[in-house]
C-alpha cells in the first residue's frame, strides 16, 4: 500500500525516540546518583580526606561525560539510521510511481495505436 514504508520508518524512528527517552531518564538517574555520592562525599571533607574527595568528584564527572558522550553518540546514528530508511522509503515509493507512469504511458501509446 502507498504510503506504508513511510508510515513504518516514521514507526521506526518514534520508537527509537521512546527508546532515546528512556535512555536519558537512566542517565538522569545516574547523575543524580553520582550528585548523591558527590554530596556525601563533601560531607567527609570536614574528617580531612579532602584530596580523596577531589579525586572521587573528578572521578564522577567523568563517568557523567562519558556516559553523556555516549548517549549522543547513540542518538546521533539512530537519527542516521532513521534518515536512511525514510530516504529508501522515499525511493521505493519514487520507483513504484515511475513505474506506475511508465505503465500508464504504454496503455496510452498502445490506445493510440488501436484509434489510429
């Protein structure tokens, strides 16, 4: 059916969209888990492991940007992804048209010749 392949792709990229979203509340989660630990963590400075501490709160930001970096990197090739199957939805619906046209064309060749 005309429009289906569209139709799918569009399916396609929301559920990566829901996937993506999903994704992200993980994420929040774990920052906000990670802010937790920085907090206790700067509560302990009062006992004096104050370099411990800058190691442990540069250590999780860390981990926060990677974990970022890698998000985005995700939802940049499933954006990628998505772009391709509209563009070759796109094309089989361009190809089935020009085949439709083509189709007609010699219909209307061949009525030509049989009224002449």
């Amino acid at each position: 059916p005309r429009g289906a392949r569209p139709a799918e792709a569009d399916k396609a990229a929301a559920e990566r969209e829901v996937a993506f979203s999903a994704e992200q509340d993980e994420l929040l989660e774990a920052n906000g888990k990670l802010e937790e630990q920085v907090r206790e963590l700067q509560a302990g400075a009062a006992a004096g492991g104050e370099e411990a501490i800058r190691a442990a709160v540069l250590a999780a930001e860390q981990e926060a940007a990677s974990a970022a970096e890698a998000a985005i990197a995700q939802a940049k090739a499933e954006a990628v992804a998505a772009m391709a199957e509209r563009e070759a939805a796109f094309s089989a619906e361009q190809d089935e048209m020009f085949s439709t046209i083509a189709k007609l064309e010699e219909e209307n060749e061949a009525l030509k010749a049989a009224a002449s």
